[in-house]
C-alpha cells in the first residue's frame, strides 16, 4: 500500500512558494515579475475529496500502490477472453494497477465516506493536478476543477482521440461522470491564485496558473523533445521512457503504452508519444539504503559499485511492484539470482544500478521496434542521473551515447515553458526555431557490444524466473502489519 496525505502535499506547495519568494526577495528580485504559474505532478495518483468542506475523504492512492490487484482480476473477469488491452485503442492504456481508473474503483468500493459523499453529490476525483489547481484557486470558494490533456490520458477513462471522458468506459468501471474534472490543454489559463490565511504576504494573489502537465510529459517538453523521434528517459523513483510520435498516435505492438505528450493551448493539436514505464528505478537504491542497511546514503551505493565494476555474474530484478512495461506482469516480485559464495554487497550495489539500465534497454528495444527508426542517443534527466557510474553503465548497456542537460530538473522546466507560453501571459514561444541549446555532459559507450548483449541476455533469463510468483488468493495479499 502505497499512500499520501493529499493536505501534506498542499502544504508543501505553500510552502514552497513562500519559500521561493523569499528567496527572491533575499536576491533583490522583485516578485511582481511572477507572469505565471505552471503544475507538474505525478500521474495516476488518485485523490477524492469534499467540495463543500474542502477536505480529502481519503488519502491519496498513490501511482504504484498495488492493493488494486484483486479489482484488476474481478474487472478483467468481465471481459471477453480476459483481454488486458481492451481498451488500448481508446485510452492507449492496458487494464493494470496503474492507472487511476482502478484506483477510484477501489475507493468507491472500500471507502464509505466516499460514497456517500458521491450518493450526496460532494465529491470530486481528481490526480494531484486536479487537487492542486482546485486548491490554489479557491477550493471551496470556487475553486476550479479541472485537469489537462496528459493526465486524463491516465486515467483510463479519457478516449485519446476524441480528447473526451469515455462514458462507455465510465460505465465499465462504474464511476459517475459527474465527479470527473474538466479537461483542458497543458497550456492556458485555467484561473487565478487566490490568497490563502497561510500565506503571511499573499506575494502571489492573482497570478494565473497557465501551465499543467503531468510529470513524464512535462520533462519530454522541459528536454525539448518537440520533433518526431525524440526521446528522453527520466529516473526518479520508477523509470519512464517517452518517445514524441507526432500528431499520430501509435499503438505498440510491444508492451508499451501510447500516451499524450501536450497540448499546447486550446486550439493547438494534441501530441501523442509512446511511453515505456519501469516501477522501480531510484526506489531500489533507497531500498538497499533503507531495507537493507548496506549504505547510509545513496551516494555511498554508488561507491560501492564503482569500487568493483561488476557485478560478478549477479542480476537483481526489482520487481517490487510487478514488472510494468513492457511485459505488464504484476504477479513477478523481486529476486537476487547468480548468487556465489563470493558475492558481497558491492556486487549487489552494482547488480542493482545495472538492473536500472537493463530495464531501460527493454524499453528502448521495444521503441526501436515500434518506431522502425533506432534512436542514436538518448537524452536522461532526474535525480538519478547524478549518478554518474550509473550514466556510463547506460551508455555501455544500450551501446549509444546518453546525453544530460546541466540543468537536470527538466520536469519543473517543462511545466515553466507550458505556462509561460499560454495565450494571455505569452512572455516566450515554443517553436522549436526559438528555442536556444543546452548545455549537456555526454557519456559514450566504454565496453564491446559482445560484452553488453552477453549480460543483457543473462538479464532476460533472470526476469523470467521472477515471473509468475505472487497470487492474489494467498494470504499475503492484505496490508502490511
């Protein structure tokens, strides 16, 4: 179970801006040259709350939780041949814990609070997008609901085509349409800060919030990734691969999910990307941190895999969430396989880095196999990528040059140039003419192709033995004691 407090995240918004402009302050800055505000977050979490008191009903279902696997098998049980892709052509999605379909599917049936304040028409859904945007412009007094393009898209109820909620797939899941929020582009004004008691300036009153885009797309725009075939992956906690595919969207025939990249402004056209996700990525560095005890810091991990350079025939599939893209498997757990009586922790350190890019490599074969057109680089953001042992393995593992902005923070960028660039603020443009370089470090591949397939094919062999492993029938399915 995988859960937020949705009022902690607000407050963290608060505070953040408060602590921005102080900040600003502090550098003779003069906050009035605030035009405008853009929302990024992350996506699928599912949030349900009360629009007359303004209250969340529950906490935040977040995008990995996995209580959600029992719905998944009794909805599936409703489709003919038990077709996980039922609905891919509409929603480019296929039927998973993932997404916040099932989520608030979960919530309907295991919360009280929530149906009736759904019977007594109080509720309203929305991912933390939605959340935020209600909040900072009102909340109760008015506040606005709504959300855009790239985070409907996840939800599995919005048709990606029509740019519409679905009722056909409303009524599969069985979600009254009514606590929906409206769908808008990823970049327009969707309403003004309001002050707040816990703001003591109110610096940012009236300064409209013009951006939003869910967080893989913001870094995909935040990376400049606006032409046909470009592609960037960010590592944070999961691992999400985006390849821009144009005004088209194409369906993959190799597990992975066709997505909305942006909508730049109410009459511009959608852009649709292809979309490999990986669950765990820095969560499995937190996890040898935490769980395991065998370094105090993440940064320590990284030492220790660098002080061996190998992993000594050792493969860490952390499959702690099942595996996402691109086999979509939630019933494989994680193992450690290739285990020798010499194997010490900074084989397992470094096993652990490379399963990041092993997984990585899955997806990027997929895309290559989808998109017919190899990529001949790849461009990385996220926390992750200060890892640079773990940058070089990339580059070694898929055999092109990873390239990194010296700005990391992509996503944050991302969400800047949709706000700044919405009809009504338009303090810059997004045509790709306009846009200057930036300033990258590249890391080129060191080892001999053999080498990399070699070990990518033991990867393989060790992702099938991590399959099929949890059932939901067993008695480990309940929450955590």
């Amino acid at each position: 179970w995988v859960e937020q407090d949705p009022k902690e995240i607000l407050n963290s918004v608060y505070e953040c801006v408060e602590k921005t402009c102080e900040k600003m302050k502090q550098l003779n800055i003069n906050i009035a040259n605030i035009r405008a505000i853009g929302v990024t977050n992350q996506r699928e979490t599912t949030v349900v709350w009360d629009k007359t008191t303004g209250e969340p009903l529950y906490n935040a279902i977040v995008w990995l939780d996995l209580r959600t696997q029992s719905t998944v098998e009794r909805l599936l049980k409703r489709i003919p041949g038990k077709n996980k892709t039922f609905s891919k052509f509409k929603t480019g999605l296929p039927l998973s814990t993932y997404f916040s379909a099932v989520k608030l599917r979960w919530l309907l049936d295991n919360v009280e609070e929530i149906r009736k304040a759904v019977e007594d028409r109080r509720a309203m859904f929305g991912t933390i997008d939605s959340w935020l945007i209600w909040s900072l412009t009102g909340g109760k007094n008015g506040g606005i609901h709504c959300t855009d393009v790239t985070n409907a898209s996840r939800t599995m109820l919005f048709n990606i085509h029509s740019l519409e909620w679905d009722p056909d797939l409303c009524k599969f899941f069985d979600i009254p349409m009514e606590i929906l929020p409206s769908v808008r582009s990823s970049s327009e004004i969707y309403g003004l800060m309001v002050c707040f008691p816990v703001f003591e300036s109110g610096a940012l009153t009236g300064v409209p919030i013009s951006g939003c885009l869910g967080d893989q797309s913001a870094a995909l725009v935040g990376q400049m990734c606006f032409q046909d075939g470009q592609a960037k992956n960010t590592y944070g906690t999961g691992c999400f691969l985006l390849c821009n595919t144009g005004q088209k969207s194409v369906f993959s025939e190799h597990g992975l999910i066709t997505t909305i990249a942006y909508k730049m402004g109410r009459d511009k056209p959608a852009f649709y990307a292809l979309e490999g996700s990986v669950a765990i990525a820095g969560a499995v560095v937190r996890w040898l941190r935490d769980n395991l005890g065998i370094a105090k810091t993440s940064q320590e991990v990284e030492k220790l895999a660098a002080d061996v350079g190998t992993s000594y025939g050792c493969y860490f599939v952390p499959a702690f969430s099942g595996l996402y893209a691109p086999y979509w498997e939630p019933s494989a757990r994680g193992i450690i396989c290739g285990l020798t009586q010499f194997t010490n922790k900074n084989h397992i350190a470094f096993a652990a880095l490379e399963a990041v890019c092993f997984q990585t490599r899955e997806i990027l074969d997929a895309m290559n196999k989808d998109c017919g057109i190899p990529l001949s680089q790849l461009q990385v953001d996220g926390g992750m990528t200060n890892n640079k042992i773990l940058m070089q393995l990339q580059s070694d593992i898929l055999c092109i040059p990873v390239v990194k902005p010296s700005m990391p923070e992509t996503t944050a960028l991302g969400a800047a140039m949709a706000a700044g660039a919405a009809e009504g603020v338009g303090v810059w443009s997004l045509n790709p003419g306009d846009l200057t370089a930036v300033t990258c470090e590249r890391f080129e591949p060191q080892i001999n192709p053999e080498e990399s397939e070699y070990r990518y094919a033991r990867w393989k062999k060790a992702v099938m033995k991590s399959m099929g492993w949890e059932t939901s029938d067993g008695p480990s399915n309940g929450k955590p004691k």
